[in-house]
C-alpha cells in the first residue's frame, strides 16, 4: 500500500474508501489523512430525510469511531483544500497549510445548483443537501403555509415530503413535463403525479420558476412561475440538480471533463500522476455518476488499487432507483427510455390498482436491459434486478404475470 493516502471530502464515498483501505492488510503501518470543509464527519446523506421523523444528526452519522479514532487516520473538519500542486505531490489549505501525499483521492462530492432567477438568494430560499441546509429548512418552516419545492426529481419529492411533515403545503415545480423526468416515462410520469398528489401536494409540470419576490421584510412572499402563475409562499427550496465540485482541476490539476468533473479512466485515475477521483465529483471518460452507488464500487476499485491490486477498476453502473414516499412506491432502473438501438419496450398499466410497469428488452427480444415499477409492481424489483442483462427463460408478459399477478397489458 502507497505510504501516505490523502482523501479530499469526506462524504459517504470517502468514508468507503477509507473503511475499505482499514480493511486491507498492513494498515497500521501507513497514514491517511483526510481533509474535509463540512463540520461534521462522513454521514448518511440518502437519508438525510428522515431527520423530519424523528432521526437526530447524530444517528445519521456513518459507523465509524474506528475510522475517527483510529491512529493510522487524521481526520481534519473543517478543512478546505483550496489548490492541488500534482508536480510537488502536496494540496494546500485554506489556511495556508500545506500536506504532502504519496496518493491523492479527490472525493468532493458535488453541490446543488441553483438557477439564476431573480430573487434565488432572498432569505427563505434553501437547498437541500447538507444536515446544515435541514435544520436551516426546519427552522424556517410555518406550518399552514405554502413551500415552494424548484425540481421535480428524488430530492425534490424528499424535500416536498418533508415540508408536507413540517406540516406545510408543499408545491412542486418541474421544468420536464413529467416527474423524475431521468427515470420515467409518460405513463409512470402520469401516476406518479396522481400518488404525489394524493398526499395533499400541489404539482406543475412543464413549468419552471420565473423570479422568487419578497415581502416587506425582504423574505420570501411569492414565486412567479414562467406561464405568469404567483404562488404565495414563505420559503423555497432548490432541488434542481447537482454540478461536480471539480474547482481543484485547475491549470496545474488533473484535467476537467467537457460537462464538468475531474476526467479520469475507468480505475478513476485523472491525468495527474498519483491523483484518483471517485464518486460524484469523477467523471468516468467524461460521465459523472450522481448516485451513492456507483462512487461506492469507485471508491472500492481505488482502495483495492492502493493495497496493490493495479488492475481493479470500475465495472460500470448499475443503480437502482427508488422513490419511498407514504403510499407512493417506484423504482428503475437501466435504459429505462429504451435508447439502446432496436430496444423493445413492453408496458402494463393497471388502472383500478394504481399499477404501472415497463420492461426494456434488447433487439433480440430477450435480453432485460431496463425496467419501471410504479405502485405494487414495485414488488416484482429484486427479481427483474438480477435478471438485467440476462436473457429472458419466459415472454415479457409472462414474466411479469409470474412475479405480480394481474398485471394487465396495456391495449
């Protein structure tokens, strides 16, 4: 193993890494520092939710006083790195402080963007991605009032969820003409908005924010959306997607990919000798992943690769979707909008029961390379899972018949 391992971020990702370079043999013997700006160490991001139910941020933290307490490891919070220099193998913080590394693993994550429209920087607008932006939103919530969720996706049905628990109207804005416009198709969009609106919550699709206005106070009072519609509301929140932080590639860094993240190759090795990128803020050949599952297998490729194993890398992604809210379950996963050349698509939409399904087959007919569940169907995911990228024993139709009985195909 590389004497001195230097991690960047302390996320979910680098907490991998670092879990996974303790567990390799003659750990005690080497040095990890890790270097993060958050205040807190590495925490439960995908279920940052659930400190609206009850779940303190301490309970969120990941497992690990092994990894805090253990000797090898120097954990530093609050702790910006602020420039890289590959050539003298040292990163230097934002006070000055300079740390040298035999190995450098970039895990900085990535942070919410937030569109430019006037008035996004008024108090009472948030984001929602650090335990920082929660208890900011829990703060600011006044029950019986409206909350303004900008971006239809996974984070922004958490948020709109979590508002509906603060006892706030949630309305949700998305620019796409569907929910989870990544991960359905009309059919699931047109159900999920039905389920999303069963639990009292206001959704607009095909419609984004045109400028946020203030009160007398200078707080929020309003959102004004592209068509001219006003919301009164005292508090918005931007869910309306996620950009690399890739600011340490620059000119003397490892090189930036064309859509942004640190470029590297599929064992996560940028164009700086001795530098690695793993999890939101890598792009792989110039793909950036932004799930915890793929940086999870990047960060298990490096740490195998810094133990000695030159030739692990990432295998590719294979994630699974999955939107919990009360009474509204859905998951994808794979080429879900059959964009894959001669993919053939097979849907089931059972009105009465609220079920909705898609299988994406190959061009040989066979071959399970997506797939949609909407409602009970969501029941039959750990089957089709496994079955991704396997030919199919039985016809679509039967298949799913045999994993949720009474799906109907659609006429």
């Amino acid at each position: 193993m590389t004497e001195h391992v230097v991690v960047v971020g302390h996320g979910p990702v680098g907490h991998r890494l670092i879990d996974r370079i303790r567990d390799g043999e003659r750990v005690r013997h080497r040095r990890v520092t890790v270097l993060t700006d958050e205040p807190h160490p590495a925490y439960d991001r995908v279920n940052l939710s659930s400190c609206f139910e009850g779940t303190s941020s301490t309970e969120l933290l990941l497992p690990g006083p092994r990894t805090r307490e253990a000797p090898w490891t120097d954990l530093r919070l609050s702790t910006e790195v602020v420039a890289c220099d590959p050539a003298a193998h040292t990163v230097t913080c934002a006070d000055g402080t300079k740390v040298g590394y035999d190995a450098l693993v970039l895990a900085t994550g990535s942070r919410p963007w937030v569109p430019a429209v006037p008035g996004h920087d008024f108090p009472g607008c948030f984001t929602y991605r650090t335990l920082e932006d929660v208890q900011a939103i829990r703060r600011a919530a006044r029950p019986g009032r409206a909350g303004v969720v900008v971006g239809g996706g996974l984070l922004g049905l958490e948020a709109a969820n979590a508002l509906r628990l603060l006892g706030m109207v949630p309305y949700v804005v998305e620019t796409a003409p569907r929910l989870l416009p990544a991960h359905t198709d009309d059919g699931a969009g047109r159900l999920l908005v039905h389920r999303v609106r069963s639990l009292g919550m206001t959704v607009r699709c095909g419609t984004g924010v045109r400028e946020v206005t203030p009160g007398a106070d200078g707080r929020v009072a309003a959102v004004v959306l592209s068509d001219g519609t006003e919301v009164e509301a005292c508090l918005v929140v931007f869910t309306a997607g996620i950009r690399p932080r890739d600011e340490l590639a620059a000119a003397t860094g490892p090189i930036r990919a064309d859509r942004g993240g640190f470029l590297v190759d599929e064992r996560c090795r940028t164009s700086s000798d001795r530098i690695w990128a793993i999890g939101e803020c890598a792009a792989i050949h110039g793909r950036c992943y932004g799930l915890v599952a793929p940086g999870y297998r990047m960060a298990e490729a490096v740490a195998r690769q810094l133990l000695g194993a030159s030739d692990a890398c990432f295998r590719g992604e294979n994630s699974v979707i999955r939107l919990k809210l009360p009474g509204v379950d859905m998951a994808a996963f794979g080429d879900v909008h059959a964009e894959t050349r001669d993919a053939m698509e097979f849907c089931w939409n059972d009105h009465s029961t609220g079920t909705y399904s898609k299988l994406v087959l190959a061009g040989d007919g066979r071959t399970l390379i997506g797939a949609i569940l909407v409602g009970a169907s969501v029941g039959a995911l750990p089957v089709l899972h496994v079955l991704r990228g396997h030919e199919l024993s039985a016809s679509p139709e039967e298949l799913l018949r045999s994993v949720m009985p009474g799906a109907a195909p659609v006429p």
